[in-house]
C-alpha cells in the first residue's frame, strides 16, 4: 500500500517581514497647561455687562433703548437661570445678541475692553498668570463668554490659546444661537482634556483656576485645580477635596 503525502509548499525565496520585539513606545507628555475661567476669575464683570455695553452701543437710540430696558428686566431671570443651570442660561442668554451687527460687534469689542473690562481686571490676576507662565505653563482662556469679547483681554495677558463661545452670524447679523458645543460645564473638561492631549500636555500636572460651582469638572479634570474668589459651592468642593482657594484683589 503506497501512502499519499501532502506536498509541502516551496520555500518562499523572500524572508518573511521581521516582528519589531520592541515596538516603539510613546513618549509622556512633555509640557503643562494653566486654564483659566474669565468672568469673576481674572476680572470682576460678566457676560450680561459684555452684552449691556453692546445693546446701549450699536443701532438706533430706539433700539439701544428697547434693548436696554430688555436686558434691565430680564435680570431676575438671568440669575436664576444661571443658578439652576448654566447650559440652560447661555442658551437663553445668548438670543438677545439676535440681530446684532458681526462688524459693529468686533468693533465695539475693543471699545468694550477700553472701557469696561480693563478696568476690571484683578490686579492680582496678572501675577497668578505670569507666575504659571515662569513655570513653563501654556496660558489657556476658557470662557462661556463669546470669543469676540474675549480677544482683546487674551492680548492684553499674553495669553497662548482662548477656547470661547462662537456666535453664529448669516449674513453679517447675530442669529442669537451659539455654535455647538457651548463652552460650559462638562464642555469645559472635555475642551481641556482634547486640548492637553492636541498639544501634547499633562493633564495630571496643569492648572485650572475658577470662581463657579459650574467649573466643578473644568476643575476636577487638571491635576492641580484652584478656587479663586469663589462662590458659596465652589468654596464648600474646594474644602471637601482640599483645593487651594485664592482671593484676588
């Protein structure tokens, strides 16, 4: 009985590809970030003063006057919105821009920060950024306010990056509605966690700094958070994880 063997194939006249036994290994991260809030944090103002200038500065004198007296009223329900949830304020809050000029609104940015906003700033607020810049952090501006707004403070600090609301404008005119995501909340964190990772930063060893309760996971996200001038439930979170808390004057 003859027995049938199954033929091997030949031999390939080419080396199969080599295995790497030593993959090459990602390297840590080589930098550090400080993020910091705007409003109430580096300076003693807040979006409805941002957007207060804006309504008794652009358009006619009727116009500035409906505006004006619009916002006037709508006080009681801004504070109560943003103390029940900030999301929910900044979609309210942002459809009073809804007609506004994009030109006028760059425009009187500057005028904005000339005639408000400077004279807000903390003068201690520029020591605790350059003191992170000595340390070789990366200055970060994290605000629910509009980026427009913001620029002007961002030159005047130094700053590296801002991440900031977007309006969203058709035609030159402000539609009211932010473009999504809106800066706020588990927006912040998520913006700061993509940020570190962009730029290649340790998130264990960056800063962020906030007066609000609404920053919790902004906070909560860095490994060295800090609490400045903070409200009463920011203060309460600060002391039950042991942050760092500062008042700025």
């Amino acid at each position: 009985m003859s027995l049938i063997y199954a033929q091997k194939p030949p031999l390939s006249s080419k080396e199969p590809p080599a295995v790497n036994k030593h993959p090459k290994q990602t390297l840590p991260p080589s930098g550090k970030a400080a993020f910091y809030d705007v409003d109430g944090t580096l300076v003693s103002t807040n979006v409805v003063h941002t957007y207060a200038y804006y309504a008794g500065n652009q358009g006619s004198l009727r116009g500035i006057l409906r505006r004006s007296l619009s916002t006037l009223l709508s006080l009681p329900v801004f504070g109560a919105l943003d103390v029940l949830d900030r999301k929910t304020f900044n979609e309210f809050f942002y459809r009073y821009y809804k007609g506004l000029s994009e030109d006028r609104l760059h425009v009187l940015a500057e005028d904005l920060f000339q005639d408000v906003l400077e004279k807000a700033i903390y003068p201690q607020a520029v020591d605790l950024v350059e003191e992170a810049r000595r340390v070789g952090c990366r200055i970060v501006f994290i605000t629910g306010a509009l980026d427009f707004s913001v620029l002007p403070l961002v030159r005047y600090f130094g700053a590296d990056d801002l991440i900031a609301n977007k309006m969203q404008f058709v035609g030159g005119v402000a539609t009211g509605k932010v473009i999504p995501p809106l800066v706020e909340g588990a927006n912040k964190a998520d913006a700061i966690r993509d940020y570190c990772e962009k730029h290649h930063l340790a998130l264990n060893q960056s800063h962020a700094y906030s007066d609000s309760a609404s920053d919790y996971a902004m906070l909560a996200a860095v490994g060295r958070p800090t609490a400045v001038n903070p409200d009463l439930r920011l203060r309460a979170l600060a002391n039950a994880y042991n942050w760092p808390i500062l008042y700025l004057k």
